[in-house]
C-alpha cells in the first residue's frame, strides 16, 4: 500500500488523546478464536492507516512514542495498534488455555507454557503503553491503561500462581473499574461492571490460595464452588478450581470408611472410589440450588460422569485383587457397585424427567408459525421408555429386591412412567391422524391409571401426578368421541342431496338440495396417453386398391 510516510510532529500538552479503552474493544465473544480473528482484522486496518506494513512497523510506533512523535500525525492511531497488540496476545491466550483445559489426548503443559508466554506478551505491551503513552492520555485514559496493565500483570501472576501479587494487581485494577463502572451511558457502565466482577472473581480466589497456603483453615470450600458455578471465573479459573476441589476432596475421603445402602453398612477401601463419592455427593448438593434448566443439565452431566469413574475405578480393583481376596471383600465389592451403578441409573431417570418437563414447557408455547423445530409428543414417549428401561436395570440389580420398601417404589415409579408414556404415545398417534389408534390406548391408559393409583397409595405426589393424568386422559377421550362424531356428520352432510338419497325421506323444515352443487369430483379411469403418442408414427395399410372391384372379360362379368 505504498511507501511508509513518516512525518514528526510534537504533541502538545494542550491536545491530551482521549481513550476509552475498554468502550472501545470489541465485545467479547464465546469464542476466542472468533474474537482473536476479530483484532487481527481491526490490527490490520489500523496499520493500513499508518501506512505501516514492514515488519518493523511496531519499531517505528513505539520509537514515535518515546520521543514524541507520531507516524503520520496520527497520535491515537499510534497508541491503539499497540493496545489491540496486547488484547490480541491475550485473546490468543485465553485461546490456549481453553484448549489444553479441554484436551484430552496429553500436550497440555506445552500448551499452558505457550499460553502463559502470551499472557506475559500482553501485559509487556499494556506496561510499554503504560510508561511511554501516559503522558499523551487525558486523566481517564491514564488511569484506563494502568488498570488495563494492572490485570493483565495479575493475569500472568495468577498463572504463575505468585498468588500475593495476582491478588495485589487485582486489587488496584479492581479499584479503578469500580469507579468507572458509575460513570457513562448504560451499555458502558455494564461493560465496566462486568470487567470488575471478573476481576472480582479471580481477586477472591487469590485470596483464598493465600489464605489456604498459610494454613488458615476458615478457608471455605463454598468459596471455591460459588466461583464454579459464575460464568465470569469460566474461563479463567475452571483447572484451578477444579484441582483445588479434588485435593479437598481427597483430604475428605481419608476420613470416608463406608456408606450406608439398602439398610447396610458398606465399607469403601479405594481412595478413589471414595473420591469419587464425595464428588457425586457435592455436585448432587448443589443442584439442588440451580434454577436454570440448562445449568442443571451440566450438573447431571457431571454427577452422571462422577459415579461412571466410581463403577469403573471399582471393577478395575476388583480386577487386581480377584486373585487374592476373601468372602467378604467380594461382598463389600458387590454391594458397593450395585450402590453405584444404582445411583448412576437414578440420575439418568432424573435428568430424563428434567428433559420431559423443558419439553412440554416448550410444546407449550411453540406455535404453529414458529421456525423453531418443534416438539412433538413422540419425543415425550421416547424419554418416558428410557425411564422405563433404567428402572427395570435398577431392579436387576444384586440384593435390590433384599429391601422391600425400595422395591415396592421402583415397582411405583414403573407403573407410574407406564401410564405417562402410555398417554403421550396415544397423543403421538392423534398428531399423525390415527384416531382410533390412539382411542385403544387412551383406554388402555385408563386402566393402567387405575393400577398405579393403588400401588401409590402412600405417595401423595405421584397420586397427585396421577389424578391429573387421568383427568386428562378422560378429556381427550371425549374430544376423540366429539371429533369422530363431527366428521362422520360433515361426511353424511356432503351425500345428504335428494338425488343421492333416493330411497330416504328427510323430516326437516330445511329447503331440500337438489343435488350436490359444485358437484363432487369422481374417480374414472386414466386416458391412455401412450396409445395417443404412438399413434403419430403408426402407418396404417392402404385399402384403396383392395376396394376395387373385379371386372370380368370384356368388362361384363
């Protein structure tokens, strides 16, 4: 794009560069990849302005910067390249990091110390700016830059887990965002209050490293699960926070010796197992607290993936010690599996039943013009006969039928699943149109209705369920008798002509029709469209000569 055209300018002290830096970045997106290509573009642009395409463009920016002037008189061009240098190592950073968290197949340590090296590119690009662009700020943008160095620096501290000074560089950084988060419109007030509480989050989990490194045991463990749960400490803090959870864990499971089941005492000897336990039994506490429907469905997710480890750290045990193990070991081992595997199944039905609701929720409200795919009863009868099945496994499972009262409520929790998904299939039947289909099995349904009701007699809330249910299925019965009724009425009112109905005499005041007006379309036989076309190229004999007469000799005879 041409040569590079560099003029020399001083600045003066009267003409200070406003920069909001933070109103202008670009939004960040849920991708870093997206946001990290985003900055590039605008890297680009901004060079282009410059007329800096050289490799040794950056040289000659902070070389104008140190002394004074400016490539092209362009004082906040010169600036802003440099800062969208350091948001861009960042971004690439948190890139990085994103993935090795997520990388199952090694090479996650080359990746950390690749992504810790951009973080601390970032933070030397923020103190360039910091130390040599000040001086040409206003007040906001100065104190803007050094807020922005402050949690870059905190950044790479953190990573470094040097966490006294993450947690001082946090603090100061914090500080002046509070601030700025009161000032402005709306949009930007959010945006800088969205950046404190990041920093928030990650100055509170500083403070707890501090707090657990000094041996001050009123470091709570809530703290860390709060962190956990806050979409803004994601990123930032999943691994930390996660390792910090499984070293207390583990601490909890030396004092763990046995769990209670089926009215029995079962001793837990592998370590892991009974951190995996542990884990089970926190994640099952805190979904307890979620009220978002997608949030609780990643819990599942993970107390699902807690007791799977927990079945197979166990069988891979019971595997090296088959050998040399007694009665009683093989006991313990047995109970404790069909412990496992029965919660393990038990969350699956929860997690369908929640599935079940979110779908009627949105069959609820989804319309007919909706672009959205919608939601059919169909989906509901699936997920009812997984819950099915997942009950008939529990009820497989060893020495569940030693406790008849936990017997007795899967046989409950059966009949109770049938009868749903009896209905919605009945309902998938009238959605497609087959009416007497779904007749016999809202029938059926009835029937199986009346079964449950007596197996849960002392559950209040599966009766409840249940009444309206039945409710339900009754009304639709008689929608289905209404409808049928009002069809064949619609289709004998079509035939009621006097013409069509000879051999019948109609007893009403009504003026008597005739015959049916327009009249109703017939089927009659196809024309045969092959023998019209062949005809076009089929030569038929001349009969001309064979018309003729003979005539005898001499033309009498």
């Amino acid at each position: 794009w041409g040569s590079l055209r560099t003029h020399t300018h001083t600045m003066s002290s009267t003409q200070p560069v406003s920069l909001p830096l933070l109103q202008k970045l670009p939004p960040s997106p849920t991708s870093f990849i997206i946001y990290h290509s985003i900055l590039r573009k605008q890297i680009k642009i901004v060079r282009k302005q410059l007329g800096l395409t050289e490799t040794s463009a950056y040289d000659k920016v902070k070389e104008s910067l140190k002394d004074g002037s400016f490539v092209n008189s362009m004082p906040f061009e010169c600036i802003w390249v440099l800062v969208l240098n350091a948001e861009r190592a960042w971004a690439y950073g948190m890139q990085l990091k994103t993935e090795y968290q997520t990388n199952s197949q090694g090479g996650s340590s080359a990746m950390r110390q690749h992504s810790i090296r951009r973080f601390t590119k970032a933070a030397k690009w923020a103190n360039f700016l910091k130390e040599n662009a000040s001086k040409y700020l206003d007040e906001r943008g100065t104190i803007e830059i050094e807020a922005y160095h402050n949690w870059l620096q905190g950044t790479v501290e953190l990573e470094r887990e040097k966490y006294a000074d993450a947690a001082r560089m946090f603090s100061e950084a914090n500080k002046v965002y509070q601030q700025l988060a009161t000032v402005g419109s709306m949009e930007t007030r959010a945006r800088y209050a969205k950046r404190s509480a990041e920093i928030a989050n990650l100055l509170q989990y500083s403070q707890y490293e501090l707090s657990r490194k000094s041996g001050d045991d009123s470091a709570e463990l809530a703290v860390i699960q709060n962190l956990l749960t806050q979409g803004s400490a994601a990123h930032m803090l999943n691994d930390k926070l996660e390792q910090v959870l499984e070293e207390e864990r583990t601490k909890q499971a030396a004092s763990m010796e046995t769990v209670t089941f089926l009215n029995r005492e079962i001793a837990v000897q592998n370590e892991r197992v009974r951190v995996s336990i542990l884990k089970a039994q926190s994640l099952e506490k805190d979904l307890q607290n979620q009220k978002n429907t997608d949030q609780k469905l990643r819990f599942y997710e993970k107390l699902l993936l807690a007791y799977g480890d927990g079945v197979r750290i166990l069988q891979e045990d019971v595997r090296k010690n088959a050998s040399n193990s007694g009665q009683d070991y093989v006991e313990q081992s047995r109970l404790l599996n069909t412990y496992l595997n029965y919660n393990y199944l038990m969350s699956i039905v929860k997690r369908n039943e929640l599935l079940v609701q979110n779908i009627l929720r949105q069959m609820s409200n989804q319309t007919g013009g909706s672009d959205k795919q919608t939601r059919t009863p169909q989906e509901v009868a699936h997920l009812y006969d997984v819950i099915l099945q997942n009950i008939e496994e529990m009820q497989d499972l060893p020495e569940i039928d030693s406790d008849s009262q936990l017997s007795n409520d899967l046989e409950s929790k059966q009949i109770y699943n049938r009868s749903f998904k009896l209905y919605f299939l009945a309902a998938s039947y009238e959605h497609a149109g087959k009416s007497r289909e779904a007749h016999a099995l809202l029938k059926h349904t009835l029937s199986v209705i009346g079964a449950a009701k007596t197996k849960a007699q002392k559950n209040s809330e599966l009766l409840s369920n249940l009444n309206e249910l039945e409710a339900k299925a009754k009304k639709d019965m008689l929608q289905g008798h209404a409808q049928s009724y009002l069809e064949a009425n619609t289709a004998q009112a079509a035939s009621s002509s006097v013409i069509a109905n000879l051999d019948q005499y109609q007893s009403n005041d009504k003026v008597p029709e005739l015959i049916a007006f327009p009249p109703n379309f017939e089927k009659i036989p196809c024309k045969p469209m092959f023998f019209d076309i062949a005809g076009n190229n089929v030569e038929l004999p001349n009969f001309k000569e064979q018309g003729q007469q003979k005539k005898g000799w001499f033309g009498i005879w």
